[in-house]
C-alpha cells in the first residue's frame, strides 16, 4: 500500500487506485524522482520526472502525462499516464511505459531516440 505519489509512481499497476483520502495536500507536487527499470541501463535507476498536464476535465481532475530521464545514463524512454481527482482524492495510472512489473524481461523494442 503506498503512502504517497512516489510508491505510488514506482508500484502499482494500471488502473489500480491510489486511494489515501488525503489528496486534498496533492497541488500537483509530483515527487522529483521515482526508481524505476531503464530500459537501457536494464535495472532500477533513479529517474528525473518532467510532468506535464494534458487534459484537464473540472477544475480538481485530469490527466497529467509524466516523462522519466534515467539519471544514469540519460535515457529518457519513462513515461507515465495519470488519471486524477484532486476533490475524491484519489488517482490511478492509465498508462506507463515500460510496462509495470516487466522489470526483469529485457524485450526487444526500439530504442527511444532523443
Ligand atoms: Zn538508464
């Protein structure tokens, strides 16, 4: 069970509610970081997040769409979907790449070019 947005961020899988009641502290303040598998490194590295908004249905929900940069090795292939309600207080991943959980699966896909 996460206790904040960076557990969160880093743990659960899609669709699964974030639900801590408690969003109402939430300004949209996504953590600077969160450790999670760089495709390119091949392991958990710390990765520098970039959030930007990308749909805004009321004024307290929407959806922000996260960007990750490996702080390894640069590698910026770490994006995120969050859907949101600031007034229920909760939020839940409606997207994420590389998929959650494929950690130790080194699949073959192209690599993200700058
Ligand atoms: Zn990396």
């Amino acid at each position: 069970m996460a206790t904040n947005v960076k557990e969160f961020l880093e743990s659960y899988a899609l669709y699964e509610t974030f639900d801590p009641h408690t969003l109402a502290w939430w300004k949209s303040d996504w953590p600077e970081a969160v450790n999670v598998p760089c495709r390119s490194c091949g392991d958990t590295r710390s990765h520098r997040l970039w959030p930007t908004k990308v749909a805004g249905f009321t004024l307290d929900s929407g959806v922000y769409m996260i960007h990750g940069t490996c702080e390894q090795c640069g590698n910026n292939g770490v994006m995120f979907w969050v859907e949101y309600n600031q007034r229920e207080g909760w939020m839940r991943k409606a997207g994420q790449l590389p998929a959650a959980g494929g950690a130790a699966r080194r699949v073959l896909e192209p690599a993200v070019s700058q």
